[in-house]
C-alpha cells in the first residue's frame, strides 16, 4: 500500500514538475532582452540640435505578430540652434509597441509606435521648459532574426518632445527625424507555431448551410457635421466558393438623411478574397449608382494586402471615382486592423486626385459564444468620415477573421 502510495506521488510530482517547466518554457520564449542605440536631427526652430539615446529592457511577444516593449531611456543633446539655445540630458522610461505584419519573413518590416516620460533634474531639457518631458516617436523599419534567439533590428522615424502643457514659452517643442538600432536576444528559442493556425471556432463554416448570417451595426460620428445611423448586412450561401451579401444603411448628417442599398457577390479562396457589388445610394435631391470591385491577398494568416476601387455616377453631379490600398491586419483572430490610403477624383473638369488617409479598427468582445459576435470599432472611411460603433453579428463564424475571409465580407467603404 505503502509503494502504492509514493508512486502515486511520484507521477503527480513528475505531473507538476513537467507543467511547471512547460510554462516556464512558454512564458520564457515569449520574453526578450532588448538593448537600443538611437539618434535625432532636430528640425525647424531646432535646427543645429541633435540627440542620443540608449534604451535597454524587455520586450514581450504578445502575438507573432505584436511585440511590446518597455525600456529604461538615457537621453543626452548636442548642439546649439541659431538662437544659441542647446539641449540638456536627462533619464526616464518608454512604452513601444511593434507591429510586424510578417513574423515568418526572414527580413521582416514593422512599424513602432513609443511613447515614454523623461526627467531632467539638472537643467530643462530646453530653456525656459520644465524638469519633465514626454517623448512621442513614430517609425517603420526591418527585423532579422539570427539564430533561434538573437535578433536585429533598425528603423527610421520620426520624434517629438514636449512636457505637454501647451504653446508658450513654458514649452519648449524639439520635433525631428531619427534612426534606431536595436537587439534583441530571447531567454529561450521561440517555439515552432504554426503562426495564425485557425482555432476551433473557425474551423467550422455556417455558410456550408443554407441559413443565411445577419450584421449590424449602430454608428455615430462626424463628417464636420454630427452623424448617427445604422447599418444591416445579410450574408448567404450561393455555391462554393461564393456568397452573396445585401448591404443597406442609412445615416443622418445633421438631420440631412442619406440611404444606400447594395448587393455583393464574394469569393474566398485560401490565397484571396474578391468581391464587387452594385448599390443605389440617394441624399436629398441627390441619387447615384454606384460600382465597386475589391481583391484581398493574403499573404500570411495575420495579413493581407488589399486594393478596391469605386465609381459612383451621380443625377446632378459629375462622376467621382474612388480607390483605396493599403494592408489589413488580424494580430489575433479577434481584432481586425486596416490602415491604407484612399485616392479621389472628380470625372471632368480640371479636378485633381486627392489622397487621405485610410483605417479601421475592430474587437471582437470575448463573449465565449460562437454563432453570436459582439464588437466596437471605429474608422475612417474612403470618404474621409469618421464612425464609431457597436456592430452585432449573428451566424457569421466565431471570428472576425472568418467574417473577412470565409463566412461575408469586411467590404472597404
């Protein structure tokens, strides 16, 4: 009974032991040491200054394809301005986040945004500023990995410091351009994953039936007048690999009403998604018909590049033709990131094109209901309108990845 017993405690321990290292081993994978040497050129009124940085600290692999990173920041300056003004040192902290579209590249682009706070006890970062300071830095730059845990990095962006109490004197700005140069060495070789690998929920198809699913959506927001509407989609099986999709919405524009109704036909296959539709839209005194192609290629579980272009003929106006590209993102199954730029052009007349910036972003609430889909998002549209919303969604898979690219469609408006 006695042997029984301590092989029984025996199997638990070993049971424990090999659970506690697996973990251990995950957790430790995830996690990097992080070392990085920066410089700035100042630009504009603090043209003649320059600034370096080194960072060091721990970056964590939140998903493949979103990287975290806090790091503790020593910062000197260089240099004076036309004006005689130079800049001091000082030492904080800084937030960043990676975005990596491709983690499975062997030379992988990113984009970083940081934020962090930095102290300056000594002397003001600039004349006549405080014994603070935030630094703000946007940039895009490419990643190798060498070996199993080593890896390099370096980009090119932009920075922005200030202590964030508004014009005046009081607030010295120092706004410039920059290089990083960074390496990252992981405490355990990353785990082979099979990156992006669907989960369960979206193993299953419900458009392999005949039940048709339904989105909807509740929106406001501002097109410099208030907006507020809604907008419903039904989506329903044709024949593999196509859907057909009813789209409809109507927005109030200060009390002014616009309606639009359309009907798409979509196709998802493993490499692409391509969808075109037609709709009437209709403002007060205004109609239009309105033609629209789109082609999603996608190039990784967590990314696709996309391209769609939209040609509306109007009753009293002339013909406006709109085109949008630009990458969608799924960091997880569950969030959905577009970012791009919308290009416009009035037909006739010496019009010229237009460009503006393009994006949306969405998360899937963690309800733990697969047929019932509850998110927020907000957007700017090729149009250049600005919503926010609640949109519910019903019998369309058990994430937004499904909805984009197997059971509707994430149509670029």
């Amino acid at each position: 009974m006695a042997m029984r017993a301590g092989a029984i405690v025996a199997v638990v321990l070993a049971s424990l032991s090999s659970g506690a290292a697996g973990a251990q081993s995950a957790w430790r994978s995830r996690a990097a040491a992080t070392v990085d040497a920066r410089g700035e050129i100042g630009t504009g009124d603090v043209d003649g200054i320059h600034l370096g940085a080194l960072g060091a600290g721990v970056e964590w692999r939140l998903v493949p394809t979103l990287r975290l990173r806090t790091v503790a920041l020593v910062l000197g300056g260089t240099g004076t301005t036309d004006t005689g003004r130079s800049a001091g040192g000082g030492a904080g902290g800084e937030l960043t986040a990676r975005l990596v579209p491709f983690p499975g590249w062997p030379v992988q682009p990113y984009l970083r945004l940081s934020a962090g706070f930095l102290l300056f006890l000594r002397e003001p970062f600039l004349p006549g500023g405080d014994f603070y300071d935030f630094i703000l830095g946007l940039g895009a730059g490419l990643a190798v990995p060498i070996g199993p845990r080593v890896s390099v990095a370096g980009d090119l962006h932009v920075t922005h410091l200030s202590n964030g109490q508004g014009l005046g004197p009081f607030n010295p700005a120092f706004g410039g351009w920059g290089g990083l140069l960074s390496v990252n060495y992981a405490l355990a070789p990353e785990p082979v994953e099979t990156l992006g690998c669907s989960s369960p929920s979206e193993t299953e198809d419900p458009r392999a039936g005949w039940t048709p699913g339904a989105v909807v959506d509740a929106v406001a927001g501002h097109a410099n007048v208030t907006v507020y509407g809604g907008r419903v989609r039904l989506a329903e099986r044709l024949a593999p690999p196509f859907l057909a999709v009813l789209d409809a919405e109507t927005l109030s524009f200060d009390g002014v009403f616009y309606e639009d109704v359309g009907l798409g036909v979509v196709a998802h296959w493993d490499r692409a998604t391509a969808g075109v539709q037609v709709a009437y839209e209709h403002l007060t005194g205004i109609s239009a018909i309105a033609e629209q192609a789109q082609i999603e290629l996608h190039i990784s579980p967590e990314t696709s590049l996309f391209g769609t272009g939209i040609w509306e003929q109007k009753t009293l106006f002339a013909d406006v033709v709109t085109g949008g590209f630009g990458l969608r993102m799924f960091p997880i199954a569950t969030v959905r990131i577009d970012g791009g730029v919308a290009l416009t052009r009035i037909l006739g007349g010496e019009a010229e094109t237009t460009a503006a910036p393009y994006w949306s972003f969405e998360w899937q609430l963690p309800l733990g209901v697969r047929a019932l889909q509850i998110s927020i998002f907000a957007e700017q549209q090729l149009s250049s309108i600005k919503l926010a919303g609640v949109r519910v969604a019903w019998n369309m898979g058990g994430t937004l990845r499904d909805v984009a690219r197997r059971t509707g469609w994430s149509r670029i408006r």
